[in-house]
C-alpha cells in the first residue's frame, strides 16, 4: 500500500507543474500580442506624421522663392533692412620692411689681394662718383700695369713700323707683303692694348695715367653716404674678402611689403600710400608704389610691393619695421548688416525680399568688413531689402 501512496504523490506534483506552464504559455502568448498591436499602432502613427509636418511646414518654395505661411511661427523672428549705398576707400594694411633702392647702394670690396696702405673716408661722410676710398697696394695691380705698358709700347713700336713701310711702299721701294706683316702686327698690338687698358678700367683706373708701382685708389662707384666703414691700415686683404666700405644714397628708400593676392585687384587703383613709423606716432609719411612683384609667394600667398618714399631728412632707415597702408579712391559701394550675409560650403549669401513674406537666395561677393556693415561687391543693387535677422529659419527651404 505504500509504494502506490508514494506513486500517487509524484503524479499529482507533475500534474501541477504541467498546468503551471500551460498557464505561463499562454499569458506570453497573450502579452506578445498586445505588444504586436501597440508597434503596428505607433508605426501607423509615425507613417502618418510626415504629411503632418508638410502641412505644418512655416514656409513653402516655388521657383527658388521662400513664401512664409499665413500662420508662420517665424514671422516675428524675421528682421529685415533696406541696403545702403556709400562712398567708401578700400584700405590695405601690411607690415613693411626699409630697404636702401639697389642702384643706389654699393658694397666696396677690394679689386684683388693687397695692403691696405691709406683710407681717405669715415663713417658719415658723403662721397661722390670718383672719390678716393682708400689706397692698396697688391702684386696682382703691379702685373696688370706692367701688361698695359708693354701693350702700350708695343702698340706704338706697330705703328711706327706699319707708317714706315706704307711709306717705303709709296716711294716705290718697299714690298706689298712687308707692309701686309706690319699691318697685321698693329692690329694684334692694338687689341692687346684694348684688352690691358680694359683691365685696369675695371678698377676706375685712367690707363694714360698709370706709373708702374703705384699703388691703386679705390674710388667710390656711386654718389652717397659712407654707412658703414672697417678700413684697417696695413691690413692685408684677400681676393674674396668681404666689402670693406659701404656707400648708400638715402634720399630715397623703397617700402618691401607683402598683399595678399586675393587683394590685387584693389591693388592697382590704389593712388596713396601712408607709411607710419613706430618711432613718429600718428605722423603718416605719404609714398608711392615703384613696382609689384609678377611672382606669388607660394608660402604665404602673397606678392612682394614695392613702395618708394623720400627719405630727405633720414627717418628711414634700412631694416626698419615700419606699417603700410595702401588707400583706393572713393566709391559707391553697397553696405549691408553682418548679420545678414549667410555662408556655406560653395558661396555667400542673402536672403532678399520679393514681396510681403517671400524672399529669395541671392549669391553675393563681399570685400571686407567696416564695423558691423559688410561690403558687397556683387549680387545685390542698391534698391534691395535683405534679412538682417533670422535668415537661419529659411536655411531648410531648397
């Protein structure tokens, strides 16, 4: 009688388990499909959302034009201004750099090898085309003598013989060839002289002067100031020695500034240019451009400028810093809010009014910036209404 009380006891304990999860099943089962139904449900709502929002829509677009709804929550976000048109110069500001005009700068190195023997010049002191720097005496100078004398005196030995034989041929008894050899004799003497007379021209030296030893004056090149001097008597300088004498005529200076090259368009019909000086504040010096670079500087995109200033009363001195500022004539140019010019990838714009609540994208090309007032160049005329304020609330309208 045990062992089937024991049987029972099991099989009623998996009656109860399998009723259990027959019940759990089905409320699964159920609970599934109350979730199947809630999706389809919010699914056909969102299906139905999107016509909603093109109802909604603050705008609407036809042929690139932006009509504001009647019922437009953006309509009082929407600022706009008339533009204005005004007379305005373009301006340019750059740094510069003061540099003595090439012609008129000369680095004095000596000729050749030699002692220096006497200097004629001190810092400071103003020179003239011809006047004696200093005095060297080189091996090299004395050779170049001796050549141009023995080309002299062989050059006036060939035209005495050539005249003697034209002479003897004339009186019947001289020989053709003879005065053909001394013809040809005069005219290698001759260039032998040119070429020595030529070398010692170099050296400013006049060849009908020279005296066989004499030492050579170095004589100034150019008309100018003595800048910088390190003449040392009975210094021995070398062929390659660095310039000993400097001479700079400063009464002219150039400017060396740099423009961007999207700015050379104004470049060109710029009329004034004003240097200022750290040195003089608020004193500006009037010059004028010389010459603008045809080469781009691929580092820094920009074109070198050359501007020439008077430099009379030497406020100018070569390395100095110095601000440019390159001024245009007057123009009409058109002005509009900053506020208003929008940018994307590919251009600038404006949104312009067409009509009571219709406006429309307009490219426009501005130049710059005057306080809170942008320059248009192009795009706009000088009669248009722009959005000054909320042109971002029509950035979706396509």
């Amino acid at each position: 009688m045990k062992p089937i009380q024991k049987f029972k006891c099991c099989n009623s304990s998996y009656s109860n388990h399998k009723i259990k999860n027959h019940f759990i099943t089905k409320n699964c089962i159920t609970m599934i499909r109350k979730l199947l139904v809630v999706g389809l449900c919010f699914l056909f709502a969102f299906c139905k959302q999107k016509p909603i929002l093109e109802e909604e829509s603050p705008f609407q677009v036809t042929d690139k034009r932006i009509t504001l709804r009647e019922d437009s929550n953006i309509k009082t976000r929407i600022k706009t201004a008339k533009v204005s048109q005004e007379a305005f110069s373009f301006q340019l500001v750059t740094a510069g750099v003061v540099k003595a005009i090439p012609n008129n700068f000369a680095e004095i190195a000596p000729p050749f090898a030699g002692r220096i023997q006497k200097s004629f010049v001190r810092v400071g002191q103003r020179v003239q085309v011809g006047t004696p720097l200093f005095e060297i005496s080189s091996p090299d100078y004395f050779e170049a003598q001796k050549e141009y004398l023995d080309a002299r005196q062989e050059f006036k030995q060939a035209e005495l013989h050539l005249k003697r034989q034209r002479d003897l041929l004339a009186n019947g008894v001289g020989i053709q060839q003879e005065v053909e050899e001394a013809e040809t004799e005069f005219i290698t003497s001759k260039a032998a002289l040119t070429q020595a007379s030529a070398a010692l021209k170099i050296f400013s030296v006049e060849p009908k002067k020279v005296v066989l030893g004499q030492p050579l004056i170095v004589r100034a090149p150019i008309a100018g100031e003595i800048i910088d001097n390190t003449i040392v008597l009975g210094q021995y300088i070398k062929e390659d020695a660095e310039p000993i004498a400097i001479i700079a005529a400063l009464e002219k200076v150039w400017i060396v500034g740099k423009v961007k090259e999207k700015d050379l368009n104004h470049l060109n019909k710029m009329h004034q240019v004003n240097i200022e000086l750290s040195a003089y504040p608020g004193e500006k010096l009037v010059g004028k451009i010389h010459h603008i670079n045809e080469i781009v500087d691929e580092e820094t995109r920009s074109v070198e400028v050359l501007v020439e200033v008077d430099n009379q009363d030497r406020r100018f001195k070569p390395g100095m810093y110095v601000n440019v500022h390159f001024i245009d004539q007057p123009e009409q140019v058109i002005f509009i809010p900053t506020k208003a010019l929008m940018q994307d990838e590919e251009s600038s714009f404006v949104y312009v009014k067409k009509g009571p609540d219709q406006y429309q994208r307009t490219d426009v090309v501005s130049a710059g910036s005057s306080g809170d007032r942008t320059i248009i160049i192009q795009g706009l005329t000088a009669d248009a209404e722009v959005i000054s304020e909320g042109g971002i609330y029509l950035l979706q309208a396509k």
